[in-house]
C-alpha cells in the first residue's frame, strides 16, 4: 500500500518489518521525541470496514492501559486520512516460532523461563480483564538478552468491551484452547491452555496436534490427548511435562487458575525445588451416547489409548449441523443438548479464513519454499497449484539477502488449489541490530583503545599526532566518529594521538634592549607586540617584562613592557663650578636656580665657587634647584637672593659698618671699616 512519508504529523515511516492479518508493521522515527518505533498500520480492507477500525482502536486502547517489562509497549494510535496507526516500542530481536524453527527443541529451563515471563505478561492483562485470545509463538519477541515480549493484543478482548458480542475464533487453530474452538466464554485459563501448547512446542519442537486443516486441528483439540511431550523429546523431565498438561488440561477447572499460580510454580522449578503437580487427569464427553471417557496421561515411555467403548467425543458433524456440544460433568455424565449451532459454525469458518483454507474442492499441501530465492519460490508454488499473493521484504538475519525468510500460510498446510501464498522476502541482517557505540577511547593509550574498539567489533587506525596540553603524550585526543556515536561492527574508527603539550617557553628579556628583546622574543616562535611603561629601576629603552610569563602556545602574541625612564631629569652635578658656571649648568638641564651665599671657609671652598645644592641627583623637568655660593667682594651685590645691608655710617672717626644680618652678611668683609669718608 502507499504509505505517507509521516503519520500524525510526527511518525516518519522508514521500512517494513512485519505483517499480520489485520495490519503491515514498519519502522518509524517518531520526530516529536527523537526515538524509532514501530508502527502498525491498518490494511486498507479493513480500514474502511466500521468493525474492525473498531476492534483496532480497542487493541490500542487495551493494550496501553498493560505495563509490563514482558509486554510491548504502547505509546500513541490515531488515524492519518483513512488510515489507521498505532504506534509501539520497537524490539530488536526475533519471534519465537522462528526461534524454534532454527533451533528445534529448547532447553527445559529455558522453556520454563519463557513460560514464567509469558506469565508475567498474562497476569498484568488478566488483572485488567482482558484475554488475549492468541497466545502463540509467532506473537511472542525474544530480545537480543534472551528475555520475552507478548506483543499483538489484536483480537484481544476486554470484558468491558462493547465488542463482546464477536466472539468469532480469530486466534491460531493450532493453539486455541477446546472452549475458544466451542465459542465459549472464554476466562485467563484459556489463554493458560494456549500457553501450555506454546510449552509443548518448545520443549518438543513441535505443535501437539497437527492436520490437513484448520478444522481438524481444531477439533483435535476437544477430542485428543497430546502425545507426552517426553516421548518426543526424552531430555524433557518428569516436572515440566506435567506442568505442560496440566496447563492442556481439557477441562478449564483442572488447569492453572492464574497466571500467578503458574508463574510460582514455573520459577519453583527453576530453582530447583519440588514441584507437586499432579498426574493430569483428562475427561472427555461422548458426543450424542450420554457417556464420558476417562483417560489419565501415561507416564515416560507409556502410550496413549482410549478405553474400549469410550464415546466419539465431538466430530466435524458437529460443528456443521443443528445441534451444540456441551461439556460433560466432573461427575461423569455428558449430553448432547439442543441449541443453537449458528455460532459453532461461524467459528468453523472464522478458524477456515484464519487458516487461509476458505473455499472448496480440492486441497493440495503448501511447499516449504523458505530459503529459496523469489523466482525458485514462484516457480516451485506454480508447481504445486498454488499462485503468490504478494510479495515483500524486511530485514532477517537467518536467511541471505533475496531468500525467501517467511511465507503465509507455512509449509505443509492444506489450502484450497488455486490459492495463493503471502511470499517474505529478506534482506538480509538488520542494519541497526549490527550498531554499536564508539567506546569512551579518549584520553586512553593506543593499546587500550584499541582492545575497547575490538570488543564492540570495530577497528582502530591511527591519523596523525597533534599537540594537546589536556592529553599526556601517547594518549587518544580525539576519534571519528566521536565517542557514543553509532558505527556499524566491522567498520574503521580513525583517531588521533597526543604528541604532548603545545607550549614554548617564554625567554628571559632581563638586560636586553629594546630591539634584542624583540628579536628574542620572535626566534622562540612569538609574536612581539612592543609598550612602554615608567621605571626608576631600569633605564629608558631596556626591556622590562612580557606579559604573559613562564610559556604559551608556539606563535601565541607576547607583549613586550620597555622602561621609559622613571620621568625626571638628572641635576647636574656643580661641584668645582662657579655661580655663573652652575646657573648655565642647571637651566640647560631645565631647572630654575636659586642662590645663597656663606662663608665658604670651612669647606675650603673659593670665593664664587658653589658650596652646595639641594636636592641632588634627579628631579622633576623645571624644578627649583637651592645653590649655596661662597662670599665674594662683590656679593653685596650679587644677584640671586642676595641683598645688601642697611645704611654705611660715615663719621669723622674711622667708622664700622653693621650688617644687618649676623654671620651671613651680604656686605664683603674686605669693605669693613673703609665705608667712611675724611673731612679735609
């Protein structure tokens, strides 16, 4: 059919995995919440049909009230235009007719296993009174961990359902219980009676009754005794078989009444304790005499016979004519009663049309054509009378790609000649089954990586080494794909190692100038970036610092500090000079003077020679620099600060001056006492 590229706005559909009577099956991505599922989608015949869009809707509905990690889960149904979805989880894995198809008989312990975790299943859904009714092995997922899932709860029924008038037998004739083939009332013992067939067949490899048709099969499931599973399979124990049949008891009240009580004994034995189950007990009713045959199941070796003059049990008759089949009474009385057979006999058709072996004349025997490719299939079913109905692929990695993986109906089933067979054509293993994740190899040595990627399957080259200051040398830095990405086994992850760190060592530019400094800087592998900053310490055009110190990456950007000088300006020194030598001395090195005379005999300093200044050394440009000048005769009138004295006295007597400042006086000492003049 043609599918939508998205469903309901959020379901893109990717490729087909399956199919059932009712629905096709296919891979999806559900784009709202980034996850694949898996998508049942409604055949178009039935689409359009009001009952079953019902019964779909019901199936959605029921099963995702179910939680249970032996349930698949699910998640959304809706309707796309005319078509009707359902969305669900999505298992890896393969369905367990499969399973026994390859591997025939399985082991006792892995039979009870199964069975415990179908138990587990059935229990959640009984509590919600709902029967699945198709309880087989074609609807049970074994998980890549060896655990199950019971899927398709399609014809499942609630009691609350307000579809309880159906109660056509859609289930698989070779595993419904003997009141679901009468149309009976059907209790969670009957889909325990389905399992105890799904126990059978797994422990022996083999369905317990088998037929030319549906029908037969169907009412060999009312009339006869299995074969004691341990007569086909001798490794089989005394406990599990009787666990089995009582499960296949014919009577629902000589079963298991729960799952529960099931599971408790299925997990007892496999922990290896004693598990009291009785010898089961089957009574079948004669159909038509009014009597009742009592057979208890033979134990290891023995075989099964019917008492002489034990009753007929129920024919094919009646399931065609006037008349119902009632179950006889524990207490060994059974009749024929009168009743309406109008049901009995839709059931037969429903199981015909379930089986593919609706309409007459002659019947011819399915081929087994799995494993050949499309056209060897065609040709051998040509051969056989038979047409194909169809044809179409998904993903199986039991069979080769272009082999025929599965056919509707299976081989050795009686249909009608001229009918056609459903063809399943592989291709082959499923991509995302062969997925796995990059390993966490990062930061691991070469060694270790590449064990961690041969444990998931895949190989390891090695590129190139690159530099890595957070990786030790020797180490992972990085691979592709990335760690946790998916790769599919067998395929190359390509990594790189650390070579190290990626740093450089920062020369020392202490002592160096400007222009050294650079070129230092530059060789080591630098890129040089000059600024200047005051210093007191070092002198103008001396390289200083870099910033940053200790190491960086090779041609990372080092910026290089050179001294400006501290900002002031040397005073020179006037030691020996003159006032007049002194005053040109400091205003061509940009201060302003200032002098001051005293007696320069103690310092043994000449007359006009500089005694001192203040302050020495360095000072800012156009300070004021203090010089002290030793006396001289013309010091009184000197510049500078020097000012001269009060008022010379003249007398008639040899007269003294009087300076007006004590000790430093401004008057020249040679001048005292001649200041006076004579009177002629």
């Amino acid at each position: 059919m043609s599918q939508p590229t998205v469903l309901g706005g959020r379901y893109l559909i990717q490729d087909r995995i399956g199919s059932g009577g009712m629905a096709t099956v296919f891979r999806a991505h559900d784009q709202t919440l980034d996850r694949t599922v898996a998508i049942k989608i409604m055949l178009p015949q039935y689409a359009s049909d009001p009952t079953f869009a019902a019964r779909f809707k019901q199936e959605a509905q029921a099963a995702a009230a179910l939680s249970s990690p032996y349930i698949v889960s699910v998640y959304d149904w809706g309707k796309d235009g005319d078509t009707y979805f359902i969305a669900m989880e999505y298992l890896r894995g393969t369905d367990l007719k499969t399973g026994i198809r390859t591997h025939g008989a399985l082991d006792p312990k892995k039979v009870a296993q199964i069975g415990s975790e179908i138990c587990g299943a059935l229990s959640v859904a009984h509590k919600h009174e709902i029967i699945h009714r198709d309880i087989k092995p074609q609807n049970i997922m074994v998980l890549p961990d060896g655990n199950i899932k019971v899927m398709d709860f399609g014809i499942a029924r609630a009691k609350n359902s307000h579809l309880t008038q159906d109660n056509n037998v859609l289930g698989t004739a070779h595993y419904v219980s003997p009141e679901q083939t009468r149309g009976q009332e059907l209790g969670p013992t009957s889909d325990l009676y389905s399992l105890g067939v799904v126990m059978y067949e797994c422990a022996t490899g083999q369905v317990p009754f088998d037929g030319d048709d549906a029908i037969s099969v169907a009412l060999k499931q009312v009339n006869e005794l299995p074969v004691p599973p341990s007569q086909i399979n001798p490794k089989l124990d005394a406990d599990l078989e009787r666990i089995i049949l009582k499960c296949m008891e014919k009577d629902p009240a000589n079963r298991f009444q729960t799952a529960d009580e099931l599971r408790q004994v299925l997990n007892a034995y496999l922990a290896g304790r004693t598990v009291h189950v009785a010898e089961p007990t089957r009574v079948i009713g004669a159909a038509g005499a009014g009597e009742t045959t009592t057979q208890v199941m033979p134990g290891r070796g023995a075989t099964t016979a019917m008492p002489r003059g034990a009753g007929r049990g129920v024919t094919a008759q009646d399931l065609t004519a006037t008349g119902s089949y009632e179950q006889p009474k524990k207490k060994g009385t059974g009749k024929i009663v009168a009743a309406v057979i109008a049901v009995i006999a839709v059931i037969a058709v429903a199981v015909v049309v379930a089986s593919g072996l609706l309409g007459g004349g002659n019947t011819v025997s399915v081929p087994d054509v799995l494993g050949m490719t499309e056209q060897e299939a065609r040709a051998e079913l040509q051969r056989a009378g038979l047409d194909v109905s169809g044809v179409t692929e998904e993903y199986n990695s039991d069979y080769a790609e272009g082999e025929v993986c599965d056919q509707n109906p299976d081989a050795n089933q009686q249909v009608a000649e001229g009918s056609s067979v459903a063809l399943v054509i592989s291709q082959g293993a499923d991509p995302s089954e062969s997925q796995v994740q990059v390993p966490s190899i990062v930061g691991r040595d070469e060694t270790t990586a590449l064990e961690m990627l041969a444990q998931v399957g895949l190989e390891g080259t090695k590129v190139a080494e690159e530099p890595s200051d957070d990786v030790a040398a020797g180490s992972i830095t990085r691979c592709e794909p990335g760690v946790g990405n998916a790769a599919q086994q067998g395929d190359t992850v390509q990594y790189w190692v650390s070579s190290g760190p990626d740093s450089v060592e920062i020369p020392s530019v202490d002592g160096y100038d400007e222009d050294n400094a650079r070129r230092l800087l530059e060789n080591a592998g630098f890129s040089v970036t000059v600024a200047t900053e005051e210093s007191s310490s070092v002198a103008e055009g001396m390289a200083i610092r870099t910033d940053p110190t200790g190491s960086a990456a090779q041609g990372a950007s080092i910026t290089l500090y050179v001294s400006s000088g501290s900002g002031q300006v040397d005073i020179p020194d006037l030691t020996g000079m003159t006032k007049s030598q002194a005053e040109n001395a400091l205003r061509r090195a940009g201060f302003s003077p200032s002098f001051s005379y005293a007696d320069g005999t103690s310092s043994g300093t000449s007359p006009d020679h500089v005694i001192s200044w203040n302050p020495t050394g360095s000072a800012d440009e156009g300070a004021t620099i203090s010089v002290v000048v030793a006396w001289t005769q013309n010091s009184s009138s000197s510049g500078g600060n020097s000012s001269n004295s009060g008022n010379s006295s003249s007398s008639g007597n040899s007269g003294t001056s009087s300076s007006g400042n004590s000790g430093t006086s401004t008057s020249d000492p040679e001048d005292s006492g001649n200041s006076s003049n004579s009177s002629d």
